[in-house]
C-alpha cells in the first residue's frame, strides 16, 4: 500500500510512526506542537509530503523533542524558517530512529 494512502486512511488527528516515513525523503515541516500524552511531554510535528498535498502527523522521539526550544516552535509555526524533517532510518546498536532537521 502506497505511503500516501495509508496516511489517508489514518483517523483525522492521529500520528504515524515515524518509521513508516520514506528513508532518505525530506518532509517539510508544516507546524510543530508539544502536549502531553500518557507517557509525559511529546512534540508532534505536522510533515507534508513532497510530491502531493497530503498531510502527516509524527511523534518526534523524546531524545529529538527536548532539542526543540520554543523559539524554534514558534519559527517553525509562523513559517519564518522552512525546515525539513529527514527519517535516515534505524540506528543499529541502539534501535532508535535516526532523524535529521535541516533548512
């Protein structure tokens, strides 16, 4: 099943895994939140896929979500700087999503 529709068929609000995201694809970040879920304080990221207009929810891990200060929420969210989310695949050693976020 494409990327795309299973984004699609994903209940409105919700999030992906960050690691159904395609390797090596940079995803424009649209809009960043932190809230708190069950587990403590998490940063979800709103990514839009390159090729179309479709829209993905992501939960940044919470080694990547303490990086992300307010200034950068706030510059990411009134689109003074366009950033880009980079899912680089899983790290070996400790099974941890590699990710990175570059202008």
């Amino acid at each position: 099943m494409l990327l795309t529709q299973r984004f699609k068929d994903a209940f409105s609000g919700g999030a992906v895994s960050i690691s159904s995201l395609y390797t090596g694809t940079r995803y424009p970040v649209l809009h960043c939140e932190r809230f708190g879920t069950k587990y403590g304080e998490a940063v979800r990221l709103t990514l839009r896929e390159d090729t179309e207009d479709n829209i993905i929810r992501v939960f940044l891990p919470r080694h990547y979500g303490v990086a992300i200060t307010d200034e950068y929420m706030a510059a990411i969210n009134n689109q003074r700087i366009q950033y880009y989310l980079t899912y680089k695949g899983m790290s070996a050693p400790s099974n941890r999503p590699m990710l990175q976020m570059d202008v």
